[in-house]
C-alpha cells in the first residue's frame, strides 16, 4: 500500500513583504501547535507538574484543530478571545499572543536556558557532557524526542566520534524512556480505566476495525494527529480512527515505534486501543499481515494467531 500520509505539510511562516510595508510575521496554527507541543515535551522531559505537561497537551489540540487562524484572532479581538477557546487559560493565552506578535515561544527559550539540552542528553548512558554539547551544537536538537529522531534518521551516526554501538544504545534507551508519550497520544480520547478486569470485541470486530481503518487512511478520509515522535516538523500526519463495536470504544492508529519505522512496516502494522465502556483496563492490540506460515498474507492480531487461524479455516469448513 503507497504510504499516503507522511508527507509533513509545508509551514507558511512569513509572507511576501513589500519594500512599503514592514514584513509580519506569520504564524500559523500549526507552528502555535507544534511549539506547545514542544514545551509539554521539555516540560516533561525536565519532570515538570503533569497537569502543567497536559494543559499545553490540551492547548496544542485547540490550536491544531481551530478553523480560525489565531494570529489574526488575536490581533482583532485581542488576548480576550485566545482566553475563550477550551483548554486556553489566562497564562497561555498570554505565551500565544507573544508569540504572534514575536514568532518566538518565550517558554522554550526559558527551558533551554534552565537545563541546557546538553545537560539533559548527558543523562543518557554512554553520553558525557561533551559529546552532548556537540549534539546539541551540530544537530540543533534540543529534546529527547528531536535526538531520537536523529538518531533513526542518521545525523547522528553521521557524527564523527559516534560509532554504531553508541547509536543502537541511544535507540534504546530514548525508546523505553519516550515510549510512555507515544501511547499517552493515542489515548487521550479514552476514558481512565475503572477496574482490572479485561475483556474484548469479537474477532471479527477486531478486524472489520483494522479493514476500515487501513481502506479510510489510504483514501485520506480520516483526521489526523501530530505525533510527538518521529515528527520534526510537528505536523499532524498520523491517520487516527475512533469507533465503537458494541459496548468497545476502539482506537486505530499506524504504528510509530522504532521497530515499526526500521523494518518498514508504518503503513503495516495498526495498534488497536480497546476499552470496555462499562469498564476495564485498556488493552492494546497489534494488527500486522503475516509474513510467513499458513497465515501468510493475512491479517493477524499479535497473541491471538490461533483464533485468527480458526477464523480464516471457516469459510473452507463450510465449502467443504
């Protein structure tokens, strides 16, 4: 299937200015986005309050998902509408209108000046202060989630004085630390668990869920959302599908983990947030198209292969 939807948008960043008229700054609601999105990370990264993270979260949504662009809502109706949109309180709608007027966050700079970029990526085994400080210098990346793009993207290995060992520890490392914020993405929409009891959709409500997602992503029919990983540029990208079967709530999203960017399989491989909406713990469920046995070429449910196997006999079981 041609991968259809990894195709950052471009940011519209400043205009044609006139040798008559000064030049505005142009700041999109994707770049407001991205730049909140950005501090939630340093924030979290630096072991701010988790509401204080989840406020620029929720903020970073408004803006991406706002029909109005907010600079020019600023700038006819002041700080007072920025203050009216959900999730934009008094502080942020103060930090917004800043940064349409400056292009510039005030907070990320206030972050990196706190705990240097080099400082935090020295924490990381097999990194000193000094090969940080080059990271950070060279590369221009300032969190973990920007270094573990580099990592996979090779700038880092492309470093002298930086060997493949040290690069696969770095994958590593960044993934457990940063694997937390990629599942916290996909599941803001869910309710919090109730109890520890799990249950599951019928199987092949599992499926027609992965089908429907996969068919709707490649025709470009669904929102999208901007993952914090393996997403320079902040853009809203990543196909996401919400949907009930009975009594589920289900999630679908491509995978966007490390492994599923190395062996190619991010147009592959769907993870499926499923939760009980009477109550239950979350689950989360891997869809692939097996690669090898009788299942080869079928869609399969990672830890449930032999229903799947069962399923697909029955249609043979009753031509037989």
């Amino acid at each position: 299937m041609t991968t259809i939807y990894q195709l950052p948008l471009p940011l519209d960043t400043r205009p044609a200015a006139s040798q008559d008229t000064p030049a505005v700054v142009r700041v999109t609601n994707a770049t407001i986005a991205h730049a909140l999105d950005r501090a939630a990370a340093m924030l979290e990264e630096r072991g701010a309050n988790e509401h204080r993270v989840a406020a620029y979260r929720r903020a970073a949504e408004t803006v991406r998902d706002h029909p109005e662009p907010l600079d020019r809502l600023a700038r006819d109706r002041g700080q007072d509408a920025l203050e009216a949109l959900p999730g934009i309180g008094e502080r942020l709608a103060r930090r917004i209108a800043a940064f349409v007027e400056t292009g510039e966050l005030t907070l990320l700079r206030e972050l990196r000046d706190a705990v240097p970029p080099e400082q935090l990526f020295a924490r990381l085994t097999g990194i000193g202060r000094a090969t940080a400080r080059r990271i950070a210098d060279e590369l221009g990346v300032d969190t973990l989630v920007a270094l573990e793009v580099a990592a996979h993207d090779g700038r880092l290995a492309a470093m002298p004085g930086i060997g493949p060992g040290l690069v696969r520890s770095v994958r590593a490392q960044l993934d457990t630390l940063l694997a937390a914020h990629t599942r916290r993405d996909v599941r803001a929409a869910l309710r919090p668990r109730r109890n520890e009891h799990p249950a599951l959709p019928l199987l092949d409500d599992l499926l027609d869920v992965d089908a429907e997602y996969r068919y709707r992503a490649a025709r470009a029919e669904l929102p999208t959302i901007a993952p914090r990983r393996f997403n320079a540029s902040g853009e809203a990208w990543l196909p996401i599908l919400h949907t009930r079967k009975s009594r589920f709530r289900i999630t679908a999203v491509f995978s966007n983990t490390p492994r599923a960017h190395t062996l190619g399989k991010t147009d592959d491989w769907v993870m499926l947030y499923v939760q009980d909406s009477n109550g239950g713990r979350e689950q989360q469920l891997t869809v692939v198209t097996e690669t090898r046995g009788e299942l080869r070429g079928r869609r399969v449910i990672r830890g449930m292969e032999a229903a799947c196997r069962d399923r697909y006999a029955q249609p043979l079981l009753l031509a037989a």
